[in-house]
C-alpha cells in the first residue's frame, strides 16, 4: 500500500490511496468541499485481467459499474453532481447566505439583522439592497505655501485589477443563488465639500464628478448589470437634515481630539501633502486636524442613511475594521459586510 496522496482542486480536497496485489490495483479517493462539507467516497478497481475479474464478478450476480474516468476525476465529477443536487434542494435566500459568510474576508458586522432584512425582501419580493463608496481622486496643489484641492480622474482601488477580479467572483457567486439583488456604487461627491471646502482650486467641481461617474459608470455596467452607479449626493439629499445633525454632533465631538485614531489620520495627511510639496507649516497642521476632524464626522452622518436606505454595506477600504467603527459610530447596529482584502 502507497501513502496517500494529498491535495486541492479548487474548493476540493482529496486524498487517493493506492493498494496493489498480484490481481490488480484498488483505488481509494475521498473528496470533501470546503465550503459545503460535502464529502464522497469511492473505490475503483482496475484489474490486471479484466475477462477474468468480470467472469468473477457474474459468477456471483454482482453489479458494477464502470467508468473510462480516472480514479480522481470520476470523485470531483461525483461530487460535483452531489453539490448541484444539495443547491437545488436549498431554498435561495441560504444560499444568498452561505455566500456571504463564506466570502466574509473580516467580520461581518451585525450580520444577522442584515439576514432578518434579507428574509423580509424575499417575503416581499423585493431586491436585497446594498452599497459599496468609492472616493473620488482628490488631488493637492501647492499654492503660496498651502494646499489646494482638485479633482483627478485616476482609479481608485476599488477599481483596481486585483479588486475587480475579486468582485467578478461576488457578483457571480451571487447570482448563482438565483437572489434578486443589487449594488449601488456610491460616489462620494460631497467629501470634497465637506472635508476641503475651504482650500478648493474651484468651488464647481460637478464636470470632473460627472466625468469621473461616467467612466465608473462604464466599468461597472461590464460586470453586471446588477451595478448602478450614483452620487452619493443624490442618495443623501432626502435625508440632508438627517446626515447634518449627525454631522455637526460627530465634529463637535472630535474638535481638539487628542483621539489616537485622529491623531494617526493627522500624521498621514501631513506627510500625503508634504510629499505632494506643501511646506511644513501651523497652518498646513491646522488643515491637516480641521479636515480630519470633518472626515470622521462625515462617516458618521453617512452611516445614518446608509442605514435607512440600504439593507447593507460593502466595505472596499483597506482598513475595513477601523472604518466600520466609524461608519457606524451613530448606528451601532449598521450591517456593514467585508468581502474585499485588507
């Protein structure tokens, strides 16, 4: 007897022992799903004389079946058959949720009040809501030893390669529950307002938003045409007053903040802009904490019509825990799902 041999095809894991004797070779091969914990067993024998092994074989009106598939190719292919028969059998809206659990890549915040909400959608035969930011490419000028703030039209990492092919893999994951949802591409058109607006190259900058929707627009309806891309500024006007009092709240509360969160986002505007040429300065310290301070209240308020109009949040950010806290300062209970890599 060989030792088993081990290894992986996708989502599979199989091991193949080998027994030989002077009749033949018997093959051994279990497969298991990772995802599923679906698992089969099989044995093959390939006789040395095959006349012979089948005279045995009627002699004592046994039934065999037989295949031209190599032993681990004959498993994969039977346990493929079982996993389609364990789908069909599933209502949808599990396997909606075992694709989310299974793509979670960070916790899953509040994740069964997003189940509850998934569940009343189905009753109601409406589509699972969700949202997903992308900030726009706000880029710096130096001018008279001060930053000034404008729009650029570069990718952003949510639309990167490697961030694409991963959302390839969702949306096809997704749709394979036969779920009715979608996914709006929220583009964060207010940040430059309400974070930089007083160091702005130009208060109009709609024609670089719209250009920059536009060209979002067109990747995203490549994938699917469960994406719509919109202005986040479109999504919050119904809810202004909403956003702006946990807005103000938020930034009365992180004014003067010696937070260490505040402190760290602080450090890292001041070297972004330094490195893009702005000389060391009070006043570029006091823009680096004025604009800190606005970009965390900014979150907050955000969360609070996230929560209202969408069942779910997608996080894309690096840092998808540290923001999750902030997105749903005002919100605790704000279902936020991390399918993404940090």
């Amino acid at each position: 007897m060989r030792p088993p041999e081990r290894g992986t095809m996708g989502s599979i894991f199989v091991t193949k022992t080998l027994v030989q004797s002077t009749t033949g070779e018997l093959f051994n091969v279990i497969a298991r799903d990772k995802d599923s914990k679906a698992r089969v067993e099989i044995s093959l024998i390939r006789p040395d004389d095959e006349d012979d092994y089948l005279e045995f074989v009627s002699s004592r009106n046994f039934d065999i079946d037989t295949t031209d598939l190599p032993p681990v190719e004959f498993a994969l292919a039977t346990i493929a058959q079982t996993l389609i028969l364990e789908n069909q059998e599933r209502p949808p809206v599990d396997k909606f949720k075992d694709v989310i659990i299974n793509e979670s890549l960070f916790p899953f915040q509040n994740m069964d009040r997003a189940f509850i909400r998934l569940e009343r959608k189905m009753r109601e035969g409406s589509p699972f809501k969700m949202a997903c930011f992308v900030c726009l490419n706000t880029k710096c000028a130096p001018r008279n030893g001060l930053p000034v703030f404008y729009l650029g039209q570069d990718e952003k990492r949510l639309t990167s390669p490697k961030l694409m092919r991963r959302t390839q893999l969702l949306i096809t994951s997704l749709d394979y529950t036969t779920v009715p949802y979608n996914i709006d591409i929220l583009i964060a058109d207010t940040d430059i307002y309400d974070v930089n607006g007083d160091w702005l190259a130009n208060r109009d900058q709609s024609s670089d938003i719209d250009a920059y929707r536009q060209k979002l627009s067109s990747i995203f309806a490549n994938i699917s045409p469960k994406f719509d891309c919109k202005l986040w500024s479109e999504v919050q006007a119904p809810y202004e007053n909403q956003y702006r009092s946990g807005f103000d709240y938020v930034l009365g509360e992180y004014t003067d903040s010696y937070e260490d969160d505040v402190l760290i986002n602080i450090a890292k505007r001041k070297r972004s802009l330094m490195s893009q040429g702005v000389p060391d300065s009070n006043e570029l310290d006091k823009i680096c904490r004025v604009t800190a301070e606005r970009n965390f209240a900014l979150y907050a308020g955000q969360g609070l019509v996230i929560d209202s109009e969408y069942d779910c949040l997608i996080m894309a950010d690096p840092e998808p825990e540290r923001l999750c806290a902030k997105q749903s300062l005002l919100v605790p209970n704000l279902s936020i799902w991390c399918p993404y890599p940090g």
